[in-house]
C-alpha cells in the first residue's frame, strides 16, 4: 500500500467518524469542535488535511447529498438508515458529485471498506447499491477521474 493510498483511507477513516459525531450531535461552534476531534487522532492535523476537505465538503452540501441518497434508497424510509450508513455514504457521496478527481469506483470502494470495519453485514450490499445507483447518474467514466 503506498503510503499516499494509505494516508488517504486513514483521512476517510477520520472524515466518516466525524460525520458520524456530527449526526449524532451537531456542534454549536464547527471550528472548535473540528480543533478538539483533530487532537485526539494520531497523527498531527496538517495530516488529516483531505479529511478536513472531505468533512467541510459534506456539510456544505449535506442537504442536496441526503436528497441524493432520499431518491436512491428504494423503498428504504431515510429516518431509518442507520446513522453509521448515512455518514459513509454522505463521505462517498460527497467524493463523487464533488471531487472530479477522485475517480466514483474509487469513493464505491473505499465507502464499502469502512462498512466492512464499522457497520453491520449487511450495510455493504445496501451502501453498494445507492452508491452504485449514484455511479450511473454521473454521466462520466466511473474508473477514471474526470477532467473537467
């Protein structure tokens, strides 16, 4: 695994725990409370830099990615998504809509990982399917980063 790969699904790791957090109890101050959960990881915050996009990311556009996940979840009720399931999908959701250069297999694979270590059995099939509904609306190469 080199060592870039390897920073990058450690800064995943870090973006969906935290947007985990956030659903559970959103902060009165982001800042501060992004200052206090970056010191209690491992590594020094500069470290985590493409977490903190990917999470500032997500927030920004939290309400247009849950419609996005409210009309690919089929006969699946929103207020029910297990809210381990909504933050890795909210973090792959994020990726494909909004980071071209991150390719939308790459964002399907990485959010599979992290249900495989953090969510129940099952939540990879579920994940899988709306990420791979997500991946077809795209309208661009799936394995590719996109220029434009």
């Amino acid at each position: 695994m080199t060592s870039q790969f390897h920073q990058r699904r450690e800064c995943r790791a870090a973006a969906f725990q935290y947007l985990y957090a956030w659903s559970v109890n959103q902060p009165a101050h982001l800042p501060t409370d992004l200052q206090l959960f970056f010191e209690h990881l491992e590594q020094p915050r500069d470290y985590y830099a493409f977490a903190d996009e990917l999470i500032h990311g997500a927030l920004e556009h939290v309400a247009e990615i849950d419609e996005n996940i409210k009309g690919l979840a089929h006969n699946w009720d929103f207020d029910r998504i297990a809210k381990i399931d909504l933050a890795i999908l909210r973090l792959a959701m994020f990726e494909m809509l909004y980071r071209k250069d991150i390719p939308p297999v790459v964002s399907i694979n990485e959010a599979i990982d992290l249900s495989k270590q953090y969510s129940s059995s099952d939540a990879k099939r579920f994940i899988n399917g709306i990420l791979d509904r997500m991946k077809d609306k795209l309208g661009r190469d799936a394995r590719k980063p996109s220029t434009e």
